[in-house]
C-alpha cells in the first residue's frame, strides 16, 4: 500500500522563526505546533494542497552547496510577482546567483536558513497548484527516480522526458503541487537540510510498509521512537526521508 506524502521537512535550529518567514512568503497558508516541538505550516482548505511545510527542531547539519530539493512558490499575474520579489527581501530572504541568469522565468532566493526556492513568473502549467508550485528534486536519472515515488506514493508520473519527470497527487480533489524531478549533473553528493515527509496510512502497517519501500529501492537509515515516531530512509539517489507512525485520533488542525 502506498504510503502517503505529507510534508516537506526543514531541519531548523529555530523551527518557529523559520516558520514565521515561509508563513509570511507563501499566501494563506498558517502555522501550528505539533508533537516534539515540530512546528508545520499548513494550506487553508481551498488551497488545494495536501502537503504541508514541517520544521523540525533538530542540530542542522552544515550546508555545503545548493539542496537538492527545493520549492517553487506561484503567482497569479506580473503584478502580484513584482509585489512578492520586492516584498520576500523584507522578511528575511535573500537573492541567490546559482548560475540562473537573467532571462528565467523566476526568481531565486534563500530563506534565512539558507535554503534555496523559485519564485515563479505566473505560468498556465502551475494555475490550479495553488501557493506551492512544486517541490523539486535535483537528480540523476528523473525518469528512474519517478518510477520509485510514484510506486511509493502512489502519485501518476505526469511527464516524463529525459531531462525531467513529474508526478501529481491523483485526484479528486484535483490540485496541490507537483513532485518534479530534474537531471542536474553537478548536484549536491550530500543529502541537505530540507528532505520529502510521509507518513504511514495505519500505525500497524508501518513495518510493512518500510519492507515495501525498501524492495521498492530505498534504503534503511534508522527509527526514532517518543512523541512523534518515524523511520528514516534514503531513496535509491541517496535522498533522505522519513515515513512517520501515524497517532490515532490525530491531533485537531488549527
């Protein structure tokens, strides 16, 4: 059974603080705290998005060159992208020369942790994502790398050409971000700070569910048992993740 994407995680030495500038930057989304001194941010109903931020209080580790995942957050018209590309300076992010140039259809820059995301110029493939675009994995291979997180997630490959890969959550509802996949030869060897959240659909299938993905490819890295109890895993490029333990009845979304 496929097991469900929930979140894209942040390791933060501040999880509140680095909470409150991607609140600020991705338009209606709002916080709340969880177990273990978590802190998520999460879309309002009508976003369409069933994936939210997650900020994990946890001693990062040291970032050595550009993540390879990051987000891309949408706008809706020119004026509202200039509004957001002079305003996200103001909460703390910062422009970033990755080697982009100048005629890209986005913006690229970093929050106060350092972590890279796009801002995107206003595109028909991106209209009914809502405020997260997409979630984008710098890889290898894009096409092998879509084939393990569709059977893990259970999300259709929407795409798939040489250079990119792209999969979406099935519908109804229809919406929420793309999971891209993009070949970038000089991507970072070291997993970075910023990693993909699942969590399991029933807390007794968890074990099951950690011996398919690692059939599927993955490999076991380890279990963290207390408040909020995950396993930790390595897709087959070496991204990590964790696949949490569902707790039953789940904690009220506030």
């Amino acid at each position: 059974m496929p097991v469900r994407l929930t979140s894209i995680v942040f390791e933060a030495a501040d999880p509140a603080a680095l909470a409150y500038f991607w609140t600020a930057n991705v338009e209606g989304w709002h916080t709340r705290a969880v177990a273990g001194g978590e802190v998520r941010v999460v879309p309002p109903e009508d976003d369409g998005s069933t994936v939210d931020l997650a900020f994990s209080p946890v001693s990062v580790r040291e970032k050595t060159g550009k993540n390879r995942i990051h987000l891309d957050l949408n706008t809706w018209g020119t004026h509202d992208y200039q509004s957001a590309r002079e305003a996200m300076p103001l909460t703390g992010a910062t422009p970033v020369d990755i080697g982009q140039g100048e005629l890209v259809p986005w913006t690229v820059l970093a929050d106060p942790a350092g972590n890279e995301f796009c801002l995107l110029k206003p595109r028909e493939r991106y209209a009914g994502a809502g405020a997260l675009a997409a979630v984008v994995v710098d890889c290898g291979d894009p096409a092998g790398l879509a084939e393990f997180w569709s059977a893990a997630t259970g999300w259709p490959i929407v795409e798939n050409e040489p250079e990119f890969a792209a999969l979406r959550a099935p519908g109804p509802p229809w919406g929420g971000p793309f999971l891209e996949f993009s070949r970038v030869p000089g991507r970072n060897p070291e997993p970075g700070p910023v990693s993909l959240g699942l969590e399991s659909f029933w807390a007794h299938q968890h074990d099951d569910d950690i011996a398919r993905l690692v059939e599927l490819g993955a490999r076991p890295i380890g279990r963290t048992d207390g408040a909020q109890a995950c396993s930790t895993l390595a897709d087959p490029e070496g991204n990590e993740f964790r696949v949490v333990i569902p707790v039953w009845p789940p904690p009220a979304r506030s």
